[in-house]
C-alpha cells in the first residue's frame, strides 16, 4: 500500500521497528524509505501487532527514534537485462566495478514466483566441464544443479572459478549467459574471479552480483534473490543461464544471523526455524523451461562436518554431489575431490551410456578395494602385500594420480597450462588404466596431465 506513512519506534542496529497509525500494515517484504531520505531502503520483516513492523535497514542510512517513514508499496525491484551483461552489481543493481550505471528497460522484483510445474521441462544433455574427475564420476545435466562441497581452504573456490571458464568459454549450450551470485564471501575474492574473468575473455557474457562479508546479514541473504532474478530473465528471454554461487553456506548463515537479530526462536543445530523454506524458496526458482537453468553451488562445510543442517539443507535439491577432501588436498591430488563420497543422479546407462555407466563401477570398485589396502600399507608396508594386492594397490594409485589437473585459471599461480579433458577421452584413459596397459609407468608421470596421449608426446 504506497504512501502509508509510520514513524520509527525504535532503533537496534539495522532492526529498525516502525509503528503505523492505522491498523493497515503494509504487506510482508515491502520497502520503506525515510521521509527525510529517499535512498534509505527498509525491508519489512516480520510484524509485532496490527500497528507495528520489524523491518531490515538495507542501506547505511542514519535512522533515529521517531523519523517518518513512507510506504513504496512494493517489493524490493532491480534492474535486469543485458544491460548487467560484464557488470558488477550490488543487490539494488549498483554498479561495484566503477563504470557508469547500466542503461536498463526492465525492473523486476526479487521475489518471483517459481514456474508452474506443467511450465517445466526436463533435459537430458550432459554438459562437459573439461575437468576429468566431474565429467566421469559426476557428470552434470543441462538443467541441474551441481554442489561443490568442502571444508575451508580444499579448492572450492578455484574449481568454481575453473568451471565457470570452462563452460562458459566453450558455450555448448548455443546461446547462453552467466550469473555469478557471490554471498558473504571476501572481497578480494570476488576481484580475482573478476580478473580471472577478464583476462580469458568470457566476461562480457557473465553477470556478477555480489554481497561480501562485509555487508550487513540482509543484504547478503538478499544477493542471492537478486542475482536469481537476473538469471529468471535471461530464461525468460530466450537464452540458457549458467548459474553459479559461492556460497549456499553462507546464505543460509545470514538467514540465520537476520532471524538471531528479530529474536527468532533457533531450531534444530541453532540455526533458524524457517532454514529449509528459505533453501526452498531459493532452490525451486532455478527451474528450467524451454530454457534451462543449470546451476554449480559452492557449499562451505563447518568443520567439515557434513551432518551440518545448513550443509544438510541443500542436499535434496541437488543432482550432482561433489565432495572436496581435506586429506587429498594435503596429498597435492588437485582437484581433491573424494570419488567414492561424490555422485550424480546422471550416471545411469541411459543417460551417460553402458560404456561410461561400466567404467564408473569399475573405477569405484578399484579404489574402494586400495582403501582397504591403505591401513596395511601405512603400517607395514608394501612388502606384506600379495603380488595381486600390490597389483591392485599401485594400480588405484595410478588411476588417482591421473585423475589430478592442471586448471587455466591457476596458470598464473602454478605457471603451468590447464587443459580441457573431453569426456570420450578421460573415459578411454581410465579404461587403458583399469585394463593395466600404464603399469609400466610411475604414477608421478600421470599427475596434472591432461590425456594419457602426453605421456607418449
């Protein structure tokens, strides 16, 4: 309801409580601005009686006891379209990387309605990554949502970061676009995925928003709203959308935070009792039409516990699981990705084919068999091995190393050139490998190439 006027009742932080005089409320989530100031943004939250709100201040406004505030009678609106194409913009559609503000024909509301079920559509293409150890043992569906899930410092970021380049760079999907929704992450982070971007010239196709750390908890639960929005459009518009986010974790940790300030009861783990509807609400608009979303969601895991009910939130929607490990990580085997906790709904011989479906098993088999092996090895070593254990030990040994690679957009870093695997490719490698045609070789010799056909040049 516009122009309904309030005053400020009381002050704590950025929970402001505005009372009304009529027992007309506006609704849920509009947004209110100071009289004295235009620019000032207050999203109501939650309602205490039939005169009073407790609203969000969005903006580094100076809001005091008794200020009038006025009512937009809408929603929080941002500008979409191309316009936001190579563009680095706050949850208002602010620039952030110091250009001129965007020209815009559109403005919707961050708070869309998902697509009618019968609207949807179900895809069946794999879409390849280049990266070997995602392509093979966690393939990812034109559509689907993929979950990169780690503890601190595993390469979460990075192997993001080399996904949105593969992909993008290769545009297998026809005409496509990206969005890039950083929440509560570092800034300096989000300037090197800028750079990173820039430098392989696939920016101009991709749309950032971002809500560091640093921003109060409402603004960083509300980028991810803004940069789904962003994504809606260009569906809507005709194009497929490459969505990406870093990170769920922290999106959820804000829900929390926000609820913790309006005096929420916690639930279940101490987070908020509305933490799965929240994941819901985000989760179901990245639906695909005749357009497809697919979506690659980094997911921070606290303490790398991953009964964590945030961590546990997410999974439901997911298609594709992928599980960073710490103690690969510390072995160098990059990416760490954890084959035998990693899974997508995709590998199924109708999807991926026979041969694939065959050689994942066959794969998994080997290296859970060398797991076994591992305790026996590190106490009393090899020596103890059967020839046939020793056989099979070195040969899953060999198998990970080759499963390791060198990534294009840590070049700078490593000084080495990443490579992009096609799928055909790392499956006929891991074939040569379970059929034991590389026992002759040092595993060291397999680490951070690209094919087996290297080893040979």
């Amino acid at each position: 309801m516009k122009d309904v006027t309030g005053k400020v009742v009381s002050v704590r932080g950025s929970i402001i409580e505005v009372g009304f005089e009529t027992s007309q409320l506006p609704e849920l989530k509009t947004i209110l601005h100071l009289e004295k100031d235009k620019h000032s943004l207050l999203e109501i939250r939650s309602f205490t009686d039939n005169t009073r709100a407790t609203c969000l201040l969005l903006t580094d406004s100076i809001v005091a006891r008794g200020d009038s505030v006025i009512s937009s009678g809408r929603t929080l609106h941002v500008p979409v379209g191309k316009g936001n194409l190579g563009r680095v913009i706050d949850i208002f559609g602010n620039p952030l990387d110091g250009n001129e503000k965007p020209v815009h024909e559109h403005v919707h509301s961050i708070y869309q309605q998902k697509p009618s079920f019968s609207d949807m559509s179900v895809h069946h293409q794999l879409l390849e990554t280049g990266i070997k150890i995602i392509d093979v043992f966690c393939p990812l569906l034109k559509g689907g949502k993929l979950g990169l899930f780690g503890g601190a410092g595993v390469g979460k970021t990075i192997l993001l970061t080399e996904l949105i380049h593969n992909v993008v760079s290769q545009k297998q999907t026809g005409k496509t676009v990206s969005v890039f929704a950083g929440v509560g992450e570092r800034i300096r982070e989000g300037q090197e995925l800028y750079e990173a971007l820039g430098d392989n010239k696939v920016l101009k196709d991709v749309c950032l928003v971002f809500g560091p750390m640093s921003e109060n908890p409402a603004v960083r639960h509300l980028t991810a709203f803004t940069a789904l929005t962003q994504a809606e459009y260009f569906r809507d518009n005709g194009s497929d959308v490459l969505f990406f986010i870093d990170n769920v974790f922290r999106f959820a940790q804000a829900g929390n935070e926000v609820s913790l300030l309006t005096n929420m009861i916690p639930s279940e783990d101490g987070y908020q009792a509305t933490l799965h509807s929240e994941m819901a609400a985000f989760h179901e608009r990245l639906a695909s039409t005749n357009q497809a979303i697919t979506s690659i969601e980094a997911i921070y895991i606290p303490n790398d516990d991953m009964l964590d009910q945030a961590v546990q939130s997410v999974l439901p929607y997911l298609d594709s699981i992928v599980v960073l490990s710490r103690s690969l990580y510390q072995e160098g085997l990059l990416p760490a990705i954890d084959v035998l906790s990693s899974t997508s709904s995709a590998l199924h011989p109708s999807i991926v084919g026979e041969k694939h479906y065959t050689i994942v098993l066959a794969s998994q088999k080997l290296l859970k068999d060398a797991q076994k092996l591992e305790r026996i090895v590190s106490l009393v070593g090899e020596t103890e091995l059967s020839p046939e254990d020793k056989l099979l030990y070195h040969r899953a040994r060999k198998l990970r190393a080759y499963l390791t690679q060198n990534f294009f957009v840590a070049a700078s870093q490593t000084g080495k050139t990443g490579s992009f695997v096609k799928r055909e490719d790392a499956l006929a490698d891991i074939e040569s490998i379970l059929e034991g045609k590389v026992d002759d070789k040092d595993e060291l010799t397999l680490m951070n190439i690209g094919t087996l056909a290297e080893i040979k040049r």
